[in-house]
C-alpha cells in the first residue's frame, strides 16, 4: 500500500464562515429594518430612502471587506505552516486590534444611516484610513507585514480620494455608489488573492 495524499489545508476562514455570517446578521438587523421601515411608509422613490439603502449596502461592503480580508491576512501571516519563516517580524495584538476597531468603524455607521448629518461619510472615511493607521507603525517598526499593509492602505485611500471627489461634485448617492463599484473590485482581487493560497 503506498502513502495516502495529505488531505489539504482548511483555512480558518473557513471554519469561521458560520459565525461570521451570524455578527454580519445581528449588525445588519437594524439598518435592513430601518430601510425597509421607511421604504413602507413613503415608497422606494423618495431620495432618502434610496440614500439609506446605498448606505447600508457601503455598512454591508465594508464588514464583508474586513472579514474577509482579515481572515486571508491572518490565515497568511499568521496560521500557514511557513508563517513564521515568512513573516518573523510581526504583532499579533497590533493586528487584532486594529482589525478590530475597523469592524467597530463600519458598526458606528451602520448606527446613524437614517441621520440626515455627514457623520456617515466620516465614519466610513476613517474605515477607508484604518489599514493606512496600521501600516503606519508597520513599516516604522519594520514588520514584515507591511508591504501587504501598504498595499492595501493604497487601495482604501484611493477609493477615499475618489469617492470624496464624486461627493464634491455629485452627492452623497453618487460617491456611495463608486465606494460600492471599486469595492466590487477590491473584493474581486482579494478572492483572487486567497484562491492563489
């Protein structure tokens, strides 16, 4: 009998999905209801209640992004059995906490979709800055990890900049939709990314 093929690698990710969905469910209650809620009472054809749908599918973008791009970032730096060799610079807390406070930015605004002030734009601006925060102390520290930051700080400050541009000259729906369409292909590369581990 010859050596059976090693079964291959379960990426946490995986194992986590279940759960994931469950937080993104709980978060997602209040602002689906809130949209729902309205649209019932004046009809899908009043601008604000077209605004609030756009803004939760950014909410719903935004903690979609984080949990997947965390749970690649973690799996790859982290749990691979070739981590350490490849990233033997690295903060475990760091990292936690800032993915952290990321999921807790796209949280505050999921909380004020309804709320007629700008206060939306800035929560969902300062999630667009959260990976450059981290890539910050990253590379003064010289971790390891941090061309994979800057990369995606690059990214998320770009979708910032435009966005906030298409806000200036258009509006707050206008700029939602862009964050949604360049977010589409920031999530396209990173599946493309992972299905390359």
């Amino acid at each position: 009998m010859g050596v059976e093929p090693a079964s291959p690698r379960i990426h946490d990710l995986h194992k986590s999905a279940f759960w994931i969905y469950g937080v993104t469910a709980m978060i997602m209650r209040e602002p689906m209801g809130t949209v729902l809620r309205h649209a019932a009472a004046v009809s899908w054809h009043d601008p604000m209640v077209r605004q609030e749908a756009v803004r939760a599918l950014v909410v719903l973008f935004l903690m979609s992004r984080q949990f997947l791009a965390s749970g690649i970032y973690f799996d790859r730096v982290y749990l691979q059995p070739d981590s350490l060799d490849r990233f033997p610079r690295r903060n475990y807390p760091l990292d936690f906490l800032f993915g952290m406070g990321e999921l807790l930015l796209a949280l505050a605004a999921s909380t004020v979709l309804a709320l007629p002030t700008p206060m939306f734009d800035y929560l969902v601006g300062l999630n667009l800055l959260a990976a450059g925060l981290l890539a910050i102390p990253a590379a003064v520290l010289d971790y390891s990890t941090k061309s994979l930051l800057g990369k995606a700080a690059i990214f998320n400050a770009g979708i910032m900049v435009v966005c906030a541009g298409v806000r200036v000259v258009s509006n707050e729906f206008a700029a939602g939709v862009v964050l949604l369409a360049m977010g589409t292909v920031q999530m396209s590369l990173l599946i493309r990314d992972f299905n390359k581990s």
